[in-house]
C-alpha cells in the first residue's frame, strides 16, 4: 500500500479557520501523573504549525479503555460482563449495577485528558483550555469562545460510545465542532488502523488532511516497502507466528533476507523437525511456517532462524538457564532469548544491510537474563548505517530503553499500525485522506 496524500503543507490554513486534529495523546498515566510525555511532544510540531497560521484548533483524542461514560446505559467491558456472567443469576443484575456506578465514579477520573492539557500548555504558553465534554455545551461555548491561534482539548473522545462504532451522526457532531470552512487533520498514526468517528468517520463531513507524525510514518515505511534500498532486511520476533503471519506474508516478497528471532523461531523449528523441549509453540501453525520457509526459499530470501539458545528451566525471571545449539534442546527446557553464536551471525547479516524493518523482540527482553539477543540486535540495527525502522510496541520499547533510539531512522509511534502498514492492509485513517493531485 503506498498512499500520496495530503498533509497540512499542502492546503491553505487561514487564519480563524478552525481546525480538528485527531491527536494520539494516549500516554501513560499512574495516579493522575503522565509517566511519558513522549506522544504529546511528538504532537507539537503539528499543533505549532497550525497555532502559527492563526488556526483555532480543536484537539482530540482517546486515553486508555474507559468504559463510555458519557453514554447513557453505556455497558460493562467484555472481561467485567465475563465476572458477572459466571454468577448466579440472582446476584446478576446487583453486581452489574455496582459496576457500572464505580466506573461511573472512578473513569472520568482515571482516563480524563485533563493532564494533557496542563501538559501541552507547558510548550504551548498556556495557549490550550480544556473542555470536560466531547460534543456537549462546554465544549461549544469554548469552541465559540477561541481567539485565532488558541487551541481547545476535548475530553477523551471513548468516552461516548459512538466514538468505536464509528457513529456517523457522532462523527458529524465532531466535525460540525470544526463547521463551514473547517479542516480535519489526523496525526494519531496508533489508531490509523482502526475506523473509527474521530480517525475516519469525521472525513466524510470535512476536508481530510494528514499532519507532520502520519505523513513521516508513510513516507519512511511506505519507501521501505516500495523502492527500499538493498539490501533489504525483515528482522520479526515476538512471542507468536500467528501475529506476524500477515507481515512475513508481505514482506517475503520484498525482502532480500528474513531473520527470525524470539518465541517464534520455535514454531518454525518444530515444523522442520527439531526438538524445542517446552518452548513457545503454535502447533496448529506448522504447516504455515513450513509454508513460509519453501515460499523464502521459492523467492531466494535467506531465511535465518537462530542457531543456538538461552534456555531455562520455566517461564519465570530467576529460572535456571544456559546456552544450548538449536538441534538439541532438551526436554523440560525453553528457548528465551537467541544465543551468543546468534547473536553474532545476526548482527554480521544486518552489518551490510540497506534498509532494516524490524518488529519483535529476539527474547524475553522484559528480563535481564534474557536481553542480550534483543540488545544487540539493537545495535547491530543502530551501527548498520541503514535505513531503519523500528515497528512500535516492544521493539520500540527496547531500543529506547536501550538507547539507541536516535541512532533509527524511524521508530513508529503505533504498533498495531505498523504492523498492518508492514501487511500491505489499507489503514481507514489513512484511507478517508485527500490524495495529492
Ligand atoms: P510481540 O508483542 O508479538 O512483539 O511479542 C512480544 C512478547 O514476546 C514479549 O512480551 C516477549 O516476552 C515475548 N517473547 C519473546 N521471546 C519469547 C520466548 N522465547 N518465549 C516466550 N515469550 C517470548
């Protein structure tokens, strides 16, 4: 999928034109405090350029899971109806009424963008007011009342439930905020890949646009994809095959090599025969993998699976461990994290590489023990010289946490995303864009 669409640059801002920008502002919270401003940084060159033409933007964006508390009758979420449904049906309805009035009480404060605001004007000399509602009087009258070059923040957008179900008279709602003359904008890449009222719906009613974030994310990844410089190497790991299926599918027809780390090496070493003890499997992924390998092969990809092992006694931090050859785990062992000898043979295949993608940890990298595959992968990506992209989620995590993250080319700000951009799959956020003439 390669899109050509317009970004801010390419349409007339004027002055008091009120604009809406779909913002990814979900950081993590603990106890009302923002733990990473990182999102909301990677906003503000987006919200400046808007703010310097004299726009009134309108900003939004969802923050968490909350249940959607703005909604009358607004339900309990999957895993709560679960608890209530494995209850005697007399007690049902109490227990349902319970929850619903805590999150009632407790969700408008847990997932409030309130924080954001006081965040952004930070950088935005106070320039943000906050509306504790989405479509509702608080946020017209401060909609009405903006100067040129002022923004507004709407309140968590999930909270209405309209919002997931991509309600079209919601969505006009939210763009009739923005009304004649408007623009909508979308720079939330996390949720690109989901269509939903305020990241697609709201391009229906609106001149659709992208800002700096999302025109950055399909350029890089969509030249990767396109015309990548060569050679052309796919790094994927990760707990599950299953998860990365649809990339390795895409990417094995565009790729020079495909390197194979993390949990699911060990499927694809039990399709091929080899002894993994009780390491992470997918038995009903054999034939796939199998499938993969003679498709690589078909296509003269170099196929790289882990030559050698950390293994442990368990799935636990402090397990027993050591190193092991990857014919020959014994049983009652599992493989979490690639060898030294891996290591090695990875980081020399990345060495000469023109582009990288890689999504997925080598190991468990959330344990020290079982860091090092994923560590110096890392380096080896940030000492290539590539062009490299890192998807988001884990990967991203690690080589930030590592370090090495101003050494990418591109570490992607959403996960899911990227993933499905790596797929080929049309993102609707991205979709319900204007092209470029
Ligand atoms: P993903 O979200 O698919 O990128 O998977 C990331 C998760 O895979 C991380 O939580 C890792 O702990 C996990 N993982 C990586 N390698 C292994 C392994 N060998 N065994 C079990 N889990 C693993």
């Amino acid at each position: 999928m390669t899109y050509n669409k317009k970004s801010i640059e390419d349409v007339e801002i004027k002055a008091g034109q009120k604009v809406f920008v779909r913002c990814d502002f979900n950081v993590p919270m603990k106890d009302g405090v923002i733990t990473s401003d990182k999102r909301i940084v990677g906003a503000l060159p987006t919200i400046r350029y808007l703010m310097d033409k004299g726009a009134k933007v309108i900003l939004s964006s969802h923050m968490g899971k909350p249940h959607a508390v703005f909604t009358p009758n607004f339900k309990l979420d999957k895993k709560e109806q679960k608890k209530v449904d494995a209850l005697p049906e007399a007690e049902r309805a109490a227990a349902t009424a319970e929850l619903l009035e805590k999150a009632k009480k407790n969700d408008p404060k847990k997932f409030t963008l309130a924080p954001v605001a006081d965040r952004l004007n930070q950088d935005l000399g106070g320039k943000v007011v906050f509306a504790t509602d989405i479509i509702g009087d608080d946020a017209k009258a401060k909609i009405a009342a903006m100067k040129n070059g002022t923004c507004v923040l709407l309140e968590n957008v999930r909270f209405d439930a309209r919002e997931t179900k991509n309600d079209p008279a919601f969505a006009k709602a939210l763009a009739d905020l923005a009304g004649e003359g408007g623009l909508f904008v979308n720079d939330a890449f996390g949720t690109a890949h989901r269509a939903h009222a305020s990241t697609a719906g709201i391009a229906d009613y609106l001149p659709a646009v992208c800002g700096y974030l999302i025109q950055k994310e399909i350029s890089i990844m969509g030249k990767a994809l396109a015309d990548p410089a060569r050679p052309f190497v796919a790094i994927l790991g990760g707990a599950k095959v299953s998860d990365k299926i649809g990339v390795i599918n895409n990417l094995i027809d565009k790729v020079d090599m495909l390197i194979i780390g993390g949990g699911m090496a060990y499927t694809f070493f039990r399709a091929i025969g080899s002894s993994i003890g009780t390491s992470i499997c997918e038995e009903d992924k054999l034939e796939l993998a199998l499938g993969l390998i003679e498709k690589a092969k078909k296509n003269k990809v170099d196929f790289l699976l882990p030559v050698d092992n950390i293994i442990g006694r368990e799935y636990k931090e402090d397990t027993t461990y050591m190193r092991m050859y990857s014919d020959s785990i014994p049983d009652g062992w599992m493989g979490l994290d690639i060898g030294e000898k891996t290591q090695e043979l990875f980081a020399k295949s990345i060495e000469g590489a023109g582009t990288v993608v890689w999504n997925g940890p080598m190991g468990v990298s959330e344990w020290e023990n079982f860091a090092g595959g994923t560590r110096a992968v890392a380096k080896a990506v940030a000492e290539s010289g590539a062009v490299s992209i890192i998807g988001g989620g884990d990967s991203a995590a690690a080589v930030e946490q590592l370090g090495y993250a101003d050494k990418m080319t591109h570490i992607s700000t959403g996960g899911g995303a990227s993933l499905e951009f790596l797929e080929g799959l049309e993102l609707p956020g991205i979709a319900c864009l204007m092209d470029k003439e």
